[in-house]
C-alpha cells in the first residue's frame, strides 16, 4: 500500500487530535499566518482599586501549552496573511494623510501636496523596454571590447532588462555605496528642502519650524537594474502638522520648485578609503514632483495609496534585487536564486562589508537587500496615523478593550515559531479561504451591492 505523503499524514494526526478545534481557532485568529510566534505565560487583569482579579489567562489550557500570534512579516513570499494585513494597515495610514480620517483632518486633501519620485544615479549602461534599447549609428565597444549598443525592442517582462550592457564597465562598488546612504541622502533631501521653503518665503531658515511643517511618507522600489529609487507623498502644513494650516505663501508650486532644487543640489559621500576612495553621492537627473489634485473626488489619492500599499508586502525575490532573508556565506550568495547581476552585487556588498572602514555600515548584514538599510516604508511624526494606532483600532473592533483603573500583570516567553507540515497545510488553506471571502466581499460592494 502506498504511503501518504508526510504533510498530509501530519493533517491527519493534527484532526484526530482532542484539542484540534481549539487550535483551529487560534489558527483562524492568526489568518492563516505562514509562520506564527509560539508563546507560553499568562496575562492576569486586576482591579486597580480593589485588587480584585477581573480576567485572567493562562496558556496551561491551550493545544501545547502555547498560544500563536502573528509574525507580522510584510513580504507576501513569506508569510501572504500577514502581507496583506500589512497593505491593508499601510493603504489607512497612507490615505489618512492624503484625504483624512483616523484623528487627521480632511482639511489635508487641499493643502500643497506632491507625489515625487526620486531615482538612483548611473552605475552603468543597462538595457532598456519600451524602444530600441541603447542604438547607436558608429556601433562602438566599451574599453574591454563589448558593444555599446543594443538595438533590440525589449519586452517589459524580459530578463534582460536592467542587465548591464558590459558587466566589466558596471560600477558594482558605486551602486552597493550609494545604496547604503540612500536613506541619509534621503534625510538631507527632507532638510534642503525646508531650507529652500524658507528662503523662498524671506525667512531665516532655523525659523521654518515657527511658519510650517513639511510631512511626507515614503517608500522605496527596486528598479528592474536593482538600484532603489524612492516614491514619496510631500505635504506642506502649519507648524502644529495635520491640524494647522499652511501659511499662504505656502503654494504647490513653490513646493515644486524647492523638491526639484533640493534633488539637484544635494550631496553627500561614503567614508573614505584607501581601496575605493571617498565616492560623492547625489539622486539621479531623473525627478518627478506631481500635484495631488485638490478638486477631484479622490480616485488618484486612492490610486496612491493602493500603489504604496502594494509595493511595501513585495519581498526582495519578488522584484529580482536580492533575497528575502539574510545571507551567511558566499555560498548563500551563489546558491541565491537571483540573476547574475543581482548576484555580483551581493558579492561586492560581502567584499566591501570585509573592509574596516565601511564596518559601520554592516554591509555584509544587508546583503540580501544589495546594501539597502532603510525601511521600506517611512513618514514623518504628523503626516498621519500610526501602525500601531491602527492595531489598538483593529483590537478594538474586535472586541478587545481596556478597562479603566485596570492593573495587566504579563509573563510570557518565546518557545518557538512556524508550523508543521500538515498545520501549515491548514494554514494556508485559511488564509486563503479568509481572502477569497474578502474579495467577495470587495466585488459586492464595488458592483454597488451589499456585503454579507
């Protein structure tokens, strides 16, 4: 007789065990998570006054003794229940800031907003869709024999697209360097722009704080050539945030123009040393700063919204530019399933990472993200709500309040993540029940009917 395979003889024991429908149900309050965190404690709640004990739980009476929460990963190649949670939490706190709700005021939707795009600099010649990639009439060869041009009409979806054109000619080193100062290029972006601001307005530049408040929310996308580039929402408000006006000097066009200014103007540079020098690092000549419209009835804020939503549960595999988890060895690096060029950089990111004078930068920590340290999603304090704002919200909905005058007493410890074989069969099968009923529940309501 031919055995079952090992997952499903896994589901089967799990079923026929006693406590499988109190598991089920922790399973379900987790959404299916892929890889949920194992706990063991208790959580006892008294009466701040009389000491009395008002509820009190106890992982003792659950299936092993532990209770599974959320991992909470946002990549969707990890862990999709916890990924679309994530993008359901980041379209609220993105869209709050653009037309207001959770505590932000709707007056925001009219304040001077831009959606801007900020690119990484040349590294090299890559190949391109759209049009005759790279064509030239002399059909010249880079200095190590390779020709300059392509000529082919690329298919957005071909592998070839963001390769280099001479791999020799390629600036790896430049790329991995600018990728780990992206973030702080990012924060002098943020701070010459307030300065612009206040020099167009005929202010002192320390005093822009007392007149306005410059709130954004960013987020940042590989490129097909694996370099980041960055996609931010900028809003102008008064010095107190969401709830204070703009002054009125304080125009869409003059935010344009101080965005394009400070993209250009910008400068930093990498430690110096002894093999590689002290490289300068600016964004590239590419910038977009777009107006949010002001007088529509908000499908482009939407579309905003949805579009960073989207971007932030992308894993690193997903977009071709590393890996998901962190990598080890040089034997991570060539066993990575990534393209040839992805894989060189990873490689310069451990070469550069062994030298002392980039040790502050843990290169070789970040290779997986080509040495991109940031987050993928940041906002400034007032640009709207919070995640865990926006969780405490969720909790609430869901029934779980605090009570007044409360004392929590919490102990618990971690004992271990992740599934079974069988139980991650169950899982995944609810969360995928849990998003069809979900997109049912969408259809209904775009189609103008009533959801059930």
């Amino acid at each position: 007789m031919r055995q079952l395979p090992e997952t499903d003889r896994d589901a089967i024991r799990l079923a026929q065990d006693p406590n499988f429908p109190r598991w089920l149900v922790q399973i379900t309050a987790t959404g299916g998570c892929a890889h949920p965190v194992h706990l063991s404690g208790s959580t006892t709640t008294l009466d701040g006054t009389t000491g009395e004990i008002l509820h009190h739980y106890d992982t003792r009476t659950e299936p092993g003794e532990r209770l599974l929460v959320r991992c909470r990963n946002r990549r969707a190649t990890i862990c999709p229940a916890c990924s679309r949670l994530h993008a359901g939490d980041t379209f609220h706190l993105v869209r709050s800031g653009l037309l207001g709700g959770k505590n932000v005021p709707a007056t925001v939707r009219h304040r001077p907003r831009l959606f801007i795009t900020l690119t990484a600099p040349s590294f090299g010649a890559v190949h391109r869709s759209g049009e005759p990639c790279r064509p030239r009439r002399d059909g010249g060869t880079c200095e190590h024999g390779r020709s300059l041009s392509c000529g082919a009409v690329h298919a957005p979806d071909t592998p070839v697209i963001g390769q280099p054109l001479c791999v020799d000619c390629y600036d790896y080193t430049a790329h991995v360097l600018w990728h780990a100062h992206a973030s702080k290029l990012w924060d002098r972006f943020v701070i010459d722009v307030r300065r612009r601001l206040a020099t167009s307005a005929g202010l002192v530049q320390s005093r822009f704080a007392d007149h306005a408040r410059l709130s954004f929310a960013r987020v940042a996308e590989y490129q097909k050539r694996a370099a980041v580039h960055v996609h931010a929402i900028v809003r102008l408000d008064g010095p107190a945030g969401a709830d204070d006006e703009p002054p009125p000097w304080g125009t869409t066009e003059l935010l344009a123009g101080a965005v394009h200014a400070s993209a250009r103007r910008v400068l930093g540079h990498t430690p110096y040393s002894s093999a590689v020098g002290a490289l300068a690092l600016r964004w590239g000549a590419q910038v977009d700063a777009r107006p949010l419209h002001t007088n529509g009835d908000g499908p482009d804020d939407d579309a905003v919204a949805a579009y960073v939503a989207k971007y932030v549960t992308k894993g690193a595999s997903e977009t071709g530019a590393g890996a998901d988890r962190p990598v080890t060895s040089l034997h991570d690096i060539g066993s990575a399933p990534v393209s040839e060029h992805v894989r060189t950089l990873m490689r310069a990111c451990w070469r550069l990472g062994g030298l002392p004078e980039y040790a502050p930068l843990r290169l070789r920590d970040w290779t997986h993200t080509l040495g991109y340290r940031g987050h993928i999603l940041t906002k400034s304090r007032a640009y709207s709500t919070t995640y865990a704002a926006l969780r405490t919200e969720r909790a609430q909905h869901m029934g779980h309040t605090d009570t007044p005058d409360a004392v929590t007493e919490r102990h618990w410890r971690y004992v271990g993540s992740g599934h079974t074989p069988g139980a991650a069969l169950i899982a995944a099968g609810i969360a995928e029940d849990i998003a069809q009923n979900r997109a049912a529940v969408l259809d209904s309501l775009q189609a103008g009917g009533e959801a059930v």
